[in-house]
C-alpha cells in the first residue's frame, strides 16, 4: 500500500453509497429496553479525493446510524456530513477548519451534534441529514474539540476548542437547554493540539502536551497543522470549573500524547484522572493516529506536588476508553477499552478484542470479538436509568477484514465471556470510523 492511501484502503475504504435499509438479518435478540439509535462518524472521503491531501481526523464525513425499539432493527442508513460553509458570525473571522463532522459524535439537549477536531459542530437530524451548524446561541469563536463532557448534575455541556492563534484554548459551558453560558479563555502559554479533557465534580483538567502549532504545516495546507515536538514538555494542568483561569495548577508528567480520558473524579483534594497515554502523535504518522500503542494510566494530581503521580494500570495496547455514561465525573469500577492489535500492514488503528477493566478489584477480562472483526470505539448504554454501574450493553460497529458487509454488535457489558446478544448484518462495508453515540428515544 503506498503511504499516501494508508487511510483510503484496507479497512479504512470509504463508502460510495448512501444506503437506508429496514430488513436486515439479525442473529440473537436484540434487547427491548434498547430503544433509541446507534450513531457513528468517521473520515469516508468523496471519490475525487486527492489522496495527498487526505488526512483521517480532518476529511469528509459519513455518519451511519441504526435505529432499535421493540427488540428489532426498525432502521440502519448512512449518510455523508454535508456541513453549510462557517460563517464570520460564528468564527470572528478567526481562521477555522472546516466544520467536517469527522472526529466525534454527542448529544445535548435532544440533538446530534458530529464535532470536528477543531471546527464548528454540525447538528444532524435523527434521519442523519445535515441540519446546520451548532452556535449554541452565540459565537463559538474557534469551533469546539471533538470530545465534550457533560455533567450529569447540573446538564450542562462543557466544551474546550483549541486554536493557533491566542488565545489557545477555550472553555465554553453550555446549559441544559443548550445556551451557550460561559465562555471564558484557559492559560495555554502555547499553541497546542488538546483532542480530550476531563472534569470532575470541581474541577477541569486540561493537558498542555508537545503537539504544537506547525506554521510550515499551516503553509503548506495540511488541515491540522500540528506536529510533535522534539524535547517538548507535558503537563496536567487543574483549575477551577468556573471563575478565573488564573488559579490553574500545573503537574508534570513524561511528554506523551494523552489521546482520550477515561474519567475523573475528586478523593479529598487529590484529582484521579484515568487516560490513555501514547508515546507521541504527528511525529511518525501526520495524516492519522498511529504513532505508537496506547496505555491505560491513572494520573494522580496531589497538591502537594508539582508532578503527577503515575500508576500503568494496564500496559497492553489499547484505547478509546468507555465508562457508564451516568458516572463521568465520579469514581467507577467498570471501564471497557478496544485492544491494539496491528492489521495487515502493522498499523494499530484496528481492535480485534476488547478489554473490561474491573478498577476496584484490578482484574481485567479480555471480551473476544466474532472472527475476523475488528471494532474501534464501543459506546455503553445503562439497561435503565436506574441500574447498578457497568449493568447495560455495548454497542459498535465492526469492520471485516475482508468481507464486503459489516456488522452491528450487541454485547451485555457485565459478562465479557459471553456470546454477543445480538449481531446485525449490515447491507454495505463498515470502515473503521471514529466515534459513537446513543440518542435514547425521549
Ligand atoms: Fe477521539
């Protein structure tokens, strides 16, 4: 495979058609208590793409969806993001991305929103047409980053965007209603690339890491113009979720790229944040996200130190970590990962097996996924609001590895050891995408 089409063939293949499909073969049974839609983007490039110029975490979008109630499939469709250009008024003229829909997917308010790694979120329909572009009710000046939080207490929607030009981070809190409430400027002393953060009960934590602002890559119109930086820095920072941004403490930490948190919370004044750590990013690979496995940490932020605490609670590859969405910001046992495992061409993007870590006990139990599929990142939904933690299914998307159809995958998120409860044959190929969400039905 030349270099340039890493990202064009193999499992990542974009898709030529837009499919809505209501038959499909389902082997298993399909919970009834899942009543809602599957919801999945990724990078799925037109066919007149330019391989050189494709990049996985900033390209043309195609979002798939599968709609469950009354334990079957009522729907599966998928469709390309076909984002409306930004405007001034949303930007102030700053220069920001397209809005292309590719790097993440959320719900807030009863809406979808796919958000980009730094530009404008686009709010789709339950249909998966492309609706418009997400202001909140006023200006996102430089867009958002791809993974918000949300806090279950209150219903807000925190949001952080990164930029190069300053200031280089932005925090943004979103009501319940989804009115934009709060905007305010984080202390990021350089410009840098910030994909995830975490919040606790208090706080925000927010990761100043050695992927800096590029000019020669800006010049050179490479979409994400971030690149790692040699004996760069690393820190951790802690502020407070609201007021001024002045009190930030920072923790250092070994530089590394922090691809995605898993959760955090609070035990006395100590901050937990359990991430995934990987050696570096956009320092051997400029176009996606493979410089090097994934390692599941707990960071303890003490204030009786200027450096994070580090504990490898699992050393094996992995990432895209998922916790019971009910507990973001609290102290878990249940988190779920995808296992790396190289494809054919020794790249790690593809999972061919999941992890279900148990926190409390330490123990790990390893949930095999059907032959030859591969899954990228699982979204877990609770069997009902008031259930125990971990007590619900995970959902995905899984990839053949050469198959022309892809599949749906149910799984009962307590007993890794057995068979899925459901698979859904889907009509077309499911390349590996990015990540997923759950719109219950209201
Ligand atoms: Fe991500």
């Amino acid at each position: 495979m030349s270099r340039s089409r890493r990202y064009l063939d193999g499992l990542f293949a974009p898709l030529t058609e837009e499919l809505t499909s209501h038959e499909l073969d389902v082997a298993g049974r399909i919970p009834a208590g899942l009543d809602g839609r599957y919801l999945r983007t990724g990078a799925n490039p037109r066919p007149d793409i330019d391989p050189e110029r494709h990049h996985l975490l900033a390209a043309t979008a195609m979002v798939h969806g599968t709609e469950l109630g009354g334990g079957r499939v009522l729907s599966h469709r998928n469709r390309w993001i076909t984002p409306p250009p930004v405007p001034p008024r949303l930007t102030r003229d700053l220069l920001v991305p397209a809005a292309d829909g590719c790097a993440g997917l959320f719900t807030h308010a009863g809406d979808v929103f796919a958000s980009a790694e730094m530009g404008v979120p686009c709010r789709l329909s339950p249909q998966l047409e492309t609706l418009d572009l997400a202001d909140f009710g006023a200006p996102l000046p430089t867009g958002a980053a791809p993974h918000p939080r949300h806090d279950p207490r209150s219903g807000e929607l925190h949001l952080l965007a990164y930029h190069f030009e300053a200031p280089y981070l932005r925090h943004h809190r979103i009501d319940a209603r989804g009115q934009l409430i709060e905007s305010r400027d984080l202390p990021l002393p350089q410009p840098g690339m910030v994909h995830d953060f975490a919040l606790t009960a208090q706080h925000l934590v927010i990761f100043d890491l050695p992927v800096r602002f590029n000019e020669d890559a800006l010049l050179d119109g490479q979409p994400l113009p971030y690149r790692w930086e040699e004996r760069g820095a690393a820190r951790i920072g802690l502020l407070p979720r609201q007021g001024p941004s002045t009190t930030t403490r920072w923790f250092a930490i070994d530089p590394c790229w922090v691809s995605h948190v898993a959760g955090a919370f609070e035990v006395g004044d100590r901050v937990v944040v359990d991430l995934i750590r990987k050696p570096s990013r956009f320092r051997h690979d400029l176009r996606g996200d493979d410089d090097g496995p994934g390692e599941l940490l707990r960071c303890t932020l003490d204030p009786r130190f200027d450096f994070a605490l580090v504990e490898v609670l699992d050393a094996d590859p992995q990432d895209l970590p998922v916790v019971d969405p009910r507990l973001p910001n609290s102290e878990r046992r249940w988190l779920w990962t995808t296992a790396q495992e190289p494809d054919d061409h020794g790249h790690l993007p593809a999972g061919r097996e999941l992890y279900r870590h148990d926190l409390g006990r330490g123990q790990r139990a390893t949930i095999a996924l059907p032959e030859d599929f591969c899954a990228g990142a699982m979204t877990f939904v609770p069997a009902h609001p008031s259930a125990p933690e971990g007590k619900g299914w995970l959902l995905g998307y899984l990839s053949h590895r050469s198959d022309e159809f892809g599949e749906m995958i149910i799984l009962d998120a307590t007993r890794p050891e057995a068979e899925p409860v459901a698979r859904i044959r889907l009509p077309q190929r499911m390349p590996l995408g990015s990540h997923g969400c759950w719109l219950g039905r209201p």
